[in-house]
C-alpha cells in the first residue's frame, strides 16, 4: 500500500504547509496594520488597506503542488483499496459459504407442493407467488436468510481463531480483527443480495401484482413486492457501509505508520493478515493424500 502510505505522508505534509501559510498570512496582516498606522500619523497613505491576502508565496505554491499530487494518487488508491476488499470478499464467496440454506413453512402459508428435502425447501423450490400469504412467506424466507447470513459470520470467526497472526500492536491488531469481520459481513450481503436478486426476477411479484384482478391478493403481492426490494436495498446498502470503513480502517492503519515514521505496510508472504486466504494456501501446500496417490504405480 505505498500510494497510500503517500497520500498519509502528503496529508500530514497539507496541514503543516497550511498552518505556516495562515501563519504567514497573519505576519503579513500584521506588518500592514503597522505600516498603515505609522501612515496615519504623518499623513500619508502609506499603503494603508493594501490586499494583505497571500496568493503567490512559495509556501503556497508548495500547497498547491501538494494538492495536485493527492488528486494524482487518489484514483489509484481508491482503485487498489477497491481491489484489496473485493478479492478478500470474493474469496469466501467462492470457497467458504455455508451450505445453501433451507426453509420451512407452517402449512397454511407453505408454496402447495411439498419440499424434496426433508430439511425444507430449497431456494429454487419455493414459488411465492403459489402460497397463500406471500407476504408471511416471505418474511420467513428472509428470516431463514438472515440466519445464513450469520452462519458466514461464524465461518469467518472460527477461520480467524485457527488462521490469523495477531500482531504486536494490539491497535493494528484490532484494525486487523475488524477488517476480517467486515470482510465476511460483505460477502454476507452479497451472497444473501445476489438471492434475494434471483428471486425478484423469478417471482415477478410488481408484474404480477399489476394484472391481479383480486383486490386482497393484488395488495398482498404489492406488499410483498415492497418488502423485497426494501431487503435488498438493505443489502446494498450494507456492501456500502462495509467497504467504506474498510477503506478507513486501511487509512488509519497508514496514517499511523506515517505517524510513527515507519514506512509502508507490507502484507507478509504468508497472508497472516487474511485468515481465509492463509487457510487457502496452507490448504495448498499440502502434500496429496494416500487415495489420491494409490493407484499410480
């Protein structure tokens, strides 16, 4: 993370610079009060009332170089913290999401065919629109959902006890800690939004809601309909707050390098930082077992 390492170093670099500016600033005024009161007394004008603003000194050139140096490094910083958080994410949606969940109905509300499984139905299996309050359904299927959200919750949390290096500076190390459960509450959120998604377009509730000619159904689908794309939206807006603090915590993790003049961080080899990626390659390295091997002679 050097560019942003950079933009912590420029930063700091902003604050000074604009202190001595505003402190030049006030030299100067004060100069010019001086100048204008000596003025005064013999009567001339002496330059009383002359634009004491500082436009053009070097240390507000300096200002402004710093200033366009941050906004050359702050696409690329927002591009790389993007990329950071979003293999991390991907990563456990590919590799370590619990089981597909299943649902179960009480029967006066369940879709009118019974479920393949005895565990309940899966998600393909349920048609809203066939049960006899969609709305009841739904917010059971969305309860269900919920608990899976906290199954990839407990996954992450059970990788990070076996996994992760905590480091020394129990601050990083809580920066660390929080970093890897934002990790997993994305992929949460987006595993449970990319479902609930699916089931938008295949139920069509606001299309069909929209040619019911019951009155009592027609306002149970719009309901339904509503519900849904508020569940969503709630998601989106979690991958929101998730990435930005995220990217906060990656920010205050190089400021306070900077701070302590130490120079950019640098993942380890081993990803110790990352329990679900550490897990991955120590699961890599791992010589093939006997029934993989028999057979070859």
């Amino acid at each position: 993370m050097a560019d942003l390492h950079a933009m912590c170093r420029l930063q700091a670099l902003e604050v000074v610079t604009e202190n001595m500016v505003e402190t030049e600033r006030r030299v100067r005024m004060s100069t010019s009060h001086g100048e204008g009161s000596g003025a005064g007394a013999t009567g001339g004008d002496g330059g009383a009332g002359r634009n004491v603003a500082v436009t053009d000194t070097p240390l507000v050139l300096v200002t402004k170089m710093i200033e366009e140096k941050k906004n050359d490094i702050n696409s690329r910083v927002a591009f790389l913290t993007t990329v950071a958080t979003v293999s991390r994410y991907r990563s456990i949606l590919q590799h370590y999401l619990p089981e597909n969940p299943r649902f179960s109905f009480p029967s006066d509300i369940a879709p009118p065919q019974a479920p393949t499984s005895a565990e309940g139905y899966s998600v393909e299996e349920i048609h809203l629109p066939s049960c006899a309050s969609p709305v009841a359904a739904l917010r059971l299927f969305v309860n269900r959902l919920t608990a899976w959200k906290k199954e990839i919750l407990a996954v992450g949390n059970n990788l990070e006890q076996k996994w992760w290096v905590e480091p020394e500076d129990p601050e990083e190390a809580m920066r660390e800690h929080n970093r890897t459960v934002l990790t997993f509450e994305l992929a949460a959120a987006t595993a449970a939004q990319r479902v609930l998604m699916e089931r938008q377009k295949k139920w069509n509730l606001q299309e069909l809601a929209r040619v019911e000619r019951n009155p009592q159904r027609k306002t149970a689908l719009e309901e339904a309909s509503r519900i849904l794309e508020k569940c969503i939206d709630e998601e989106r807006q979690q991958k929101i707050e998730s990435s930005k603090a995220y990217a906060w915590s990656l920010w205050d993790t190089a400021s306070k390098r900077v701070k302590n003049k130490l120079g950019p961080w640098v993942s380890s080899p081993d990803s110790s930082h990352c329990p679900e990626i550490r897990a991955l390659m120590e699961k890599s390295d791992e010589p093939p077992s006997d029934e993989a091997g028999a057979g070859g002679s």
